[in-house]
C-alpha cells in the first residue's frame, strides 16, 4: 500500500511538472499587469508617492549598513546586541508548551494575563513598597517599547517637550517626534559618570516641560543612579508638576556596590510616574515581546485604550511563559547577572590597558561605553575600522545621541572566551593606528 501511495504521488508531481512547462503554463494571468505596460503617467505617480510626513521627523537606523558587511566576514564576533545570551529557563518554557496543549492559544484580556497582572503588583509592592490595583493600573505591553511609545502618544500634546538621556536608548527621540513632541537631551558626561547633574536638568525646564523620560540602569552607558541622585531628579520632576515616564528595563542587572532605585517609590512620586519594565532582559526573552507597564488609573487608562486599538492583547503563550519566569525560581537570573559582572570587568581592565582607550566600569545593564576620542576618526569611523580590521561588531555612540560621539557601545552578552577573543582582536587591530 506505501509503495502505491508513493506511486501516486510521483505520478501526479509529474503531471503538475509537464503541465507547467506547457504552451498554457506560459500564458500570464489575464489580470495581470508587466511592469513595462505601465504607462509614463502611472509610472510617474508611483515614482512621486512620498510617505507621510510624520516620518521626515525621524531617521532611518545606521546600523544595517554593519550587518551588511558583517555577512561578509564570517569570523565575525558580535558585541553589539541588546540581549542576554543565556536561554529563557526551563520552568518558563515548559510552561509556554503546558498552555499549548491547553489550547491557550485565543485572544487574552486586553491589558494582560490576570495572573501575570496579580504578580506583577505584588513584586511592585514587596520590591518597592508601591500598591498598584491589578486591574486598572497594570498594563501587559508588546515589550517596553511599545508601553514607552503608547505613554507618549497619550502624554503628549504637539509642542510639548519631553527631556531625554544623551547617549540614551535609540527609540526615544523617534517615540517623542512621532507624538509629535519636542525632545530634549539632558546631557550625560563622561565627567559626571554619565549621569544628569542638577544645574543641567533645570537649565532645559521651560513651560513646556511636560514629560522626563528616564532609564537607570542606563543604556547604552551602564550609569545607575544612587538614592540622592534620583531624589534629585524626582524633587525636579514634583516641583515642576512632570509627568515621568522610567524605563527601568534593567531593574535586576545592577552589580556589587550598586542598587536600583525605583522612581515611582520616591516621595511625592507615585501619582506622576509611569514604570516601565519588561522581561527581555531579566528573563533573556526578548523575541517573545512581553513587557508592562504600572502607574496611577489616571495615567494607565489612555495608555489602555491606545494599547486596544493598536494591538488588541500581548501574544498569550508568550505572556504564560512570562509568568512562570516571574513565579519560578529566580537563581538563573542570579548567575545570569554574575557572569555578565565577570564580562564586564574582562572589558573594563582589557580596555584600559589599550592606549587612547577610557572605560568606566558600569554600575548596571550589560554594556560597556568606552572613549575612543583621541583617535582620529568619528565613533562610526572607529566601529567599521573594528568590524573590517578586527571583524569586531560594535555600536557607534553617535546612534545614542549627539553626545555618544567619541564613544562605542559593547555588549557583555557574549560568552567569556568569545569576548577575549574579540578584545585580543581589538587591541592588535588598534595597534595600527595613531592617536592624538
């Protein structure tokens, strides 16, 4: 019987191949168009579609151009990625495949899993001290970005402005133009130990001032703040009657001699912050798009109702797993974090031992931003010098805003003998060149 069924089906493979070489296997689809029938009118109207407006506000990402050219180099070591290279725990997965079989595949409630509200709450509130309601002031996000656009777009009237880290996470400046918001850069100096000095922050304050958008652990510069530095910013913030929006993404990757500071958890800070978080990086699932955010009712609500038009819920498996990561145990995120303060101290000792080269040790994330000033070339020059002569991947610090110039972010999330590898790689490739 297998042997017939194979013969069937050999037999009509066949006939479908003669039937498309045929004369009638030629001929084109009666409805369809060839490209050089169009005539120059049609043709000029496709060539002078613009997109809309809105995106003239905006640039396109550099970094493709790198991965373009790192195809090429197969010995290529990555140091540019924003995500932990240890997998997602067993527990959390099993979980996912648990739901699955459940069915646990339709639509969940519109801001999030119940269950993963209900955690959620509860770690804010024995982490931080803070209370939220599991209903109405925790939402389930597609990863932090989207909370972070959809605060915007709810927060923001045209003109106003919206103070933001530089260097700081690529997306924000593009999420405040597109809500057509004004961004302003609170700058972050190498001198300060890339973090906001007072006398900076309220120098930018003007009417407009509605919205400081913060992220501590810091990317790309690894800075954390202390307790009397974000009551600074928090006393700035109160005074002035803004709206924070903290992305603390990073919350659990800090290091020996730092703590996070949580910025709805300082006084008079509560009813005017939103936090939030995500379990990309905690939980190394950043291709399953789970974040959250929490904040006061009256915050939360416009968020929810932008959330529900633009993508009705967060992927359900995706949001089980999530949960079970959150209520399993919590001893892989441990190791997790001290093997990337393992890497991160390879990277600052290696790098300063490099002429022209300056590191500060970061206090938290898994990123390294190191000055490579006195070298005679931009922080884009310096990164394609990297991938072509050491085949190195790094990011210039120009992509993180006009004062990431001079500087290029490493990431810690390669494995230890991989990274030694690539810093080998990087101090016989500088070794070519002069510096100032």
């Amino acid at each position: 019987m297998r042997k017939w069924i194979q013969f069937c089906i050999r037999a009509r493979l066949l006939k479908l191949s003669t039937c498309l070489r045929s004369s009638d296997g030629d001929k084109k689809h009666k409805d369809f168009v060839p490209s050089k029938s169009i005539n120059s009118g049609e043709a000029e109207s496709i060539r002078t579609f613009q997109p809309a407006r809105r995106l003239k506000r905006i640039e396109t990402p550099e970094m493709g151009e790198f991965f373009v050219l790192a195809r090429q180099l197969p010995r290529c070591i990555n140091l540019s990625l924003g995500e932990s290279d240890f997998p997602v725990s067993k527990t959390a997965l099993d979980a996912g495949w648990k739901a699955t079989k459940e069915g646990k595949t339709y639509y969940e409630t519109t801001n999030g899993l119940p269950e993963l509200r209900e955690a959620l709450a509860e770690k804010a509130y024995r982490k931080y001290g803070t209370r939220y309601d599991p209903d109405s002031e925790v939402l389930i996000t597609v990863g932090a970005t989207e909370a972070i656009f959809i605060a915007l777009l709810a927060l923001l009237d045209p003109g106003d402005e919206v103070l933001i880290s530089d260097p700081g996470f690529v997306a924000y400046e593009p999420c405040v133009a597109l809500s057509e918001g004004v961004p302003v850069s609170i700058p972050l100096r190498e001198e300060n130990h890339f973090k906001p000095s007072v006398r900076d922050v309220t120098s930018l304050l003007t009417p407009e001032s509605r919205v400081m958008l913060l992220n501590f652990p810091n990317n790309p510069t690894g800075s954390i703040l202390s307790h009397e530095e974000a009551i600074c910013l928090a006393k700035i913030a109160a005074e002035r009657d803004m709206l924070v929006i903290s992305d603390e993404v990073y919350e659990k990757i800090v290091y020996e001699g730092t703590k996070h500071e949580c910025m709805a958890a300082l006084p008079r800070m509560r009813e005017r912050t939103l936090v939030v978080g995500s379990f990309s990086k905690t939980y190394a699932m950043t291709g399953l798009r789970v974040g959250y955010v929490y904040g006061p009712k009256e915050l939360i609500t416009p968020l929810w109702t932008l959330h529900q038009y633009l993508v009705a819920c967060v992927d359900t498996i995706a949001q089980h797993i999530g949960l079970a990561a959150l209520m399993g145990p919590q001893e892989s995120v441990g190791k997790m974090v001290k093997e990337f303060s393992r890497r991160r101290i390879l990277i600052h000792e290696r790098l300063n031992k490099i002429e022209g080269i300056r590191c500060a040790l970061p206090g938290g994330a898994f990123y390294a931003f190191p000055n490579i000033g006195s070298f005679d070339m931009s922080s884009e020059q310096f990164s394609k010098f990297l991938l072509k002569e050491a085949e190195v991947i790094t990011v210039p610090g120009s992509m993180f805003g006009r004062l990431g110039e001079g500087c290029i972010r490493l990431s810690c999330t390669t494995a230890y003998l991989k990274l030694e590898e690539a810093l080998d790689r990087i101090e016989k490739a500088l070794k070519k060149l002069e510096h100032n």
